[in-house]
C-alpha cells in the first residue's frame, strides 16, 4: 500500500459515506410516496450502463500508458467476449477471463 | 407474545431463505475471489471483512482496492463511490412504499440493499401469514452473510492456496466487462454504453490516468443530459414490477 493507515480508513469511509448516501438519499427526499422527477427516472434507466463501461476503462488507465499498451488486456477482454457469447453464464466469462490473463502474463508476455 | 414473535420471524426465514440459495452460491464465490485478491495484494484481513461489511456494494469495493493502492485523493473516492453507486438512488425510489412502516427494521434493509438482496425484495410475491418486514430482514442478512464470508474465507485462507497469483487483479476489469456484455444483450438501447467507453477513453487520453475519472463523470452526466429529448428508454428499469 502507498497510503498511511488513517489515508486508508478515511480512504474507505469516505466510500462508506457515498455509498449510504446513494441508498438512503430517496428516503430522506421523497418521504411518503413523493414521485421522484422524470430527469432523476430518466438518469436512472442510462446512467448504471455508462458507469459501468466508464469502470472498464478505469481498470485500463495504466495498462493503456505501459510499454504493451493494454494488449494482454484487450487479448483478455475478447476472449472474454468469446465465452460470453458462447455459455452466457456472468461466472464462465469472469472466471475465465481471469484466468485467461493470468496464464497470458505467466507464459506469453514475461518480464 | 413473545413466541408470537418467534414464530413470526420463523416463517419469514423458511419462506426466505430457499430464495437465497441462487445468490449464496454467486457471492460466497465472488466474495472469496475478492478476499483472495486483496490478500494477494498484501492487505491484512480486516481490510476485505470490514470493506465488504460496511460498502457492501461489490462493483466499488473492487475500486476500492485500486483506490488504496493509488496517491491519497479523498474527493475522487468520494465522487468516485456517488457515481458508481448512482444506482441505489433508483432501487431506493422503487422501495419507498415498501419498507414504508417497517420502523427499525428499514434502516438495516437500506444499509444492505444491494443489487441481488434489492431484485428478491422487489419481486417476492408472499403468501398472507408471512410478515413482509421480517422476510426482507432475512434476505438482506443472509446475503450479507454470505458475502462477507466469502471475503472473510478468502481472505484467511488465502496463504493456503498456493498459486502463482500475478494477473489475478484483472478479476476486476473481467467483472466489469461481463457485466456490460450483460447488459448489451438485455437492454435494445446501446448509446449510453457507447457513450460510457468513449467519453472515458477520450478523457483518459486527454487528461491522463490520475486524473481523468473526474471530467469522464461529468462529461457522461453532460451528454446524458443533453440527449435526454432522444434516448427516452421504454423500458421501465426503475419500476418494480410485482
């Protein structure tokens, strides 16, 4: 870790805090059956895809400056779209790509 | 009175716990993998326990992780945890009506509505003599139970295992993409993926990887926004469907 102890714990209650409050905020705002805007509905439907693929690329931040430039990753990613759209199954693709990546850096792309 | 009660809390358990089966195997799963990955990065084992027990929410736990291992910057993990976790704010306005009258009982149920523990409670369909409050208690405990075990599993027995672990922190970019290959196939509207890869990318690009997630959230938020009047979604995901 390159964080002190309290950076740490401040680190992750900080985290804590956000996360509450994203799952307490619409008890605190719409009391009693209030209906919440359509905008807050609408960001609701787009929102958590965005998110999610903007955390794709967040995984790869590093990997795209390095000397590879992300592609054991990018390798990895289509393998991972292979076996998803071969079983559909969330634990085949995770497990899978995984340990695809893991033998790519061990045995193809060493030191 | 008090077997009253007894029986009470019982029935909610029998009537809850079989529905938790599906979930018990996935996050014991998850959860020793996450456990195993921070011991493999060198945390002590109260870091996955605690992190697992009090975020609870696994996408951002898994940044967490990466988070730690970066320079010091609590407003992006701040900002950072309200983004990625934006989702809840829409499971909480489905559940209003819901956990409405639970007393008590409603703190723990919006502490540990997760994704999985949210889509049960949503859905359940109870026959009369089940207490819906004690029900919902049940599921949320024991999927909490199960995730924070597997953590804990993992990270205790990780020493045990002895594998040549470098790569494993590519768990987390895997998770994500399968959950946006996911839900690639379930919803027909694909612009605010493509939006969420391209927007990121270019700020990655422009503004460098300390720096980038910041005006990459602000930009998906912007264009979201700005295309609201042509990515109207028929799909109600933020209802819930009895």
């Amino acid at each position: 870790m390159s964080m002190s102890v309290t950076e740490s714990i401040v680190t992750i209650a900080l985290v804590v805090i956000a996360t509450m409050l994203t799952r307490f905020l619409p008890f605190m705002l719409f009391p009693a059956g209030r209906k919440a805007p359509t905008v807050i509905r609408y960001l609701g439907q787009v929102l958590p895809t965005a998110v999610i693929a903007m955390l794709v690329i967040y995984c790869l931040k590093d990997a795209v400056f390095s000397a590879r430039h992300a592609l054991p990753e990018l390798i990895a990613i289509a393998f991972i779209v292979v076996l998803h759209k071969l079983f559909h199954s969330m634990m085949i693709s995770v497990v899978g790509g995984t340990v695809g990546y893991m033998l790519l850096m061990q045995h193809v792309f060493v030191g | 009175m008090k077997a009253n009660q007894y029986h009470r809390w019982l029935r909610a358990f029998k009537s809850a716990w079989p529905r938790t089966i599906p979930i018990c195997a996935a996050f014991f799963a998850i959860g020793l993998s996450y456990g195993f990955l921070m011991h493999s990065l060198g945390f002590a084992w109260y870091y996955p326990a605690a992190m697992s027990f009090f975020i609870y929410a696994g996408a951002m736990e898994f940044v967490t992780i990466n988070l730690l291992l970066s320079p010091f910057n609590p407003l992006h993990a701040f900002l950072l945890a309200l983004m990625v976790n934006a989702r809840h704010v829409f499971y909480g306005i489905s559940m209003l009506d819901k956990f409405k009258g639970m007393g008590l009982k409603k703190f723990y149920l919006i502490f540990g509505m997760c994704d999985e523990t949210f889509s049960i409670n949503c859905s359940a369909k109870l026959p009369e003599d089940i207490d819906r409050g004690c029900f919902m208690t049940w599921v949320t405990l024991l999927n909490q139970m199960y995730w924070v075990g597997g953590a804990l599993a993992g990270a205790l027995f990780g020493n045990l295992i002895n594998i040549n672990a470098k790569g494993i922190d590519f768990m987390m970019t895997a998770l994500f993409t399968a959950i946006v290959l996911e839900q690639w196939d379930s919803i027909p509207e694909h612009r605010p993926a493509l939006l969420g890869f391209s927007l990121s990318a270019l700020c990655l690009l422009l503004c460098g990887p300390q720096n980038f997630v910041l005006p990459a959230m602000g930009a998906i938020l912007g264009v979201l926004l700005l295309l609201r009047p042509r990515l109207q979604i028929a799909q109600a995901v933020s209802t819930c469907k009895e």
